[in-house]
C-alpha cells in the first residue's frame, strides 16, 4: 500500500482538537443570562465570566488553533 502524505502531523491534530474545545468552552460560558419573559432585564449578562473570562478562552482557542495549523510538523518535513 501506498504511503499517504497529509498536509498535518499528529502534534497538528492534537492541537487542533484541543483548539476546538477550548472554543466550544468558551462559547459554552458566554451562553446563558437571557431575560425569561423578553421584557425584564436581566444583570447576569454582564457577569464577569461572560464578558471577561469566555473571550479570553475563546481568543486563546483561536491563537492555539492558529499554532497548530502553522506549526511544521516532524512528520511532514522529512
């Protein structure tokens, strides 16, 4: 059988998966703090772990996501 070239390694993969659930936290945090009726309002939308804590989850989902689609892979290179 023929030996297949991928674009990325294992350690890109892994990164990526890890990226990917770091990103679905973050957005899984930033969920939630909505009004019941649609009128009320409601102060939990601006509670620290929405505005603070799940954008820079989010954020450090991208930058590993972006890591790990530009890291060179051992694998790869040879």
């Amino acid at each position: 059988m023929a030996k297949r070239d991928f674009a990325f390694g294992k350690e890109n993969f892994i990164l990526i998966a890890i990226a990917i659930v770091f990103i679905v936290v973050g957005f899984m945090l930033m969920s939630g703090g909505g009004s019941v009726d649609g009128v009320s309002f409601n102060p939990e939308i601006f509670s620290t772990r929405r505005i603070v804590v799940a954008p820079i989850v989010t954020v450090l989902g991208f930058v590993i996501m972006i890591f790990g689609i530009l890291k060179k892979s051992k694998e790869v290179a040879e």
